[in-house]
C-alpha cells in the first residue's frame, strides 16, 4: 500500500501572531518616544544625483534599473521579518493596492537592527506571502542599509550629496523613503509612522 503524503499548510508561528498582537503597543511607546517622526523636503530640492542611475536586484534574481518606475512616486523601505514593526508589512500591502495606479512599494529586506532578519531571499518571499499577502516587489536581502558599506539606494536617501537634502539612515527596522514622480526624496518617515497614517497618505496625494 503505498503510503499517504501529508501536506502542511504554512500559517503564521506563534512568534509572529504575539508580533502582531502587540503591534499596537509597540506603535504607541514609538511614538512617545520620537519628538520628530517626520522629516520633508520643504522647499523642494532637486537631487544633485538621480536615483534613476541606480539599479537593484530583487529577491527573484532580476536586476531592475529604477528608471523603470519614472512617473510614479517610491515608498522604499528596509524591512525585518522579526521586529515589533513587521505587521507594518500587512500596512504596506493595503497602502500598494490602494494606490496601485500611481505608487511602487520596494521592500529592502536587512539584519542591521539587532539581527532581525535572519532568512535567506527564499524564506523572506515565503514569509511575508504566508503571514502577510505581500506582493509588491522586494530587493535582494541587503548587507546593510546604515553602515559604510550600505545598500546604494540607501547611500542615496541618506547623504544630502546624493538627494540634496536629508542626512537621515534608517533609525530602525521599517523606515520609509518617499520618492516623487519625478526622481525628487520628498519625505522621510520614521518606523514608528504607520504606511496608513494621515501624514502617508497626504504625502501621497500631495
């Protein structure tokens, strides 16, 4: 008799269900703790460097220039899959199918805070498919978003050589950069602003 094949359905671990369940607190004590949550390009500064040169490979294996996404505003964010802001990622699909005309969301997966994403390319797809329903793009995991040797992207939001005005790294897993339609960094936001939040969604519609 030839035996029976048991197939498991992936769900969400416990760790990840607690994840969630105090998510609300986690976003409470943040934002007790930030004075400054927001940061913006006001006036507007044209980068003296476009972000349109530089290009990334996603956790597929596909190099992408992000050229490509002229004329549609970036939301790029560095992503963990074990932090206390990981239900941020269920926040960004909603915020990717909300404004899926005008909006690219590009996930930079990286362990620079306090190892919280261990998993190669392969097991972050799968995670954040099971536990979150992602499908907006993600980079190849990242050797690093804050330190000398970071992520090119990175380097370009973060040094006001490149994008002609904001200094500021990632502060912690799950900080967004805000793109315009023409290649302009409009916006930082820092993890403890949630994607739905009313601040996001007029940078969106601005």
């Amino acid at each position: 008799m030839a035996g029976k094949v048991s197939v498991v359905k992936n769900k969400p671990d416990m760790r990840q269900r607690l994840l969630k369940a105090i998510y609300p607190v986690t976003m409470w004590v943040s934002r007790l703790k930030k004075k400054k949550l927001v940061a913006v390009n006001d006036p507007s500064v044209t980068p003296p460097q476009s972000i349109y040169d530089i290009s990334i490979q996603l956790n597929t294996g596909k190099t992408v220039l992000l050229q490509q996404y002229a004329g549609k505003k970036l939301l790029l964010v560095n992503t963990a899959s074990n932090c206390g802001y990981t239900a941020q990622y269920a926040e960004l699909q909603r915020l990717y199918e909300m404004f899926s005309d005008e909006l690219v969301i590009i996930g930079f997966p990286a362990n620079d805070f306090n190892e919280q994403e261990k998993g190669s390319d392969a097991q972050i797809a799968q995670f954040c498919q099971v536990n979150y329903g992602v499908n907006f793009p993600l980079a190849k995991k990242c050797v690093a978003v804050k330190r000398a040797d970071q992520h090119p992207v990175f380097k370009w939001l973060s040094h006001k050589e490149q994008n002609g005005w904001n200094d500021l790294p990632p502060s912690w897993n799950f900080s967004k950069y805000l793109v315009n339609e023409n290649g302009v960094l409009t916006h930082y936001f820092e993890p403890a602003v949630s994607p739905l939040s009313n601040v996001v969604m007029q940078a969106l519609q601005g």
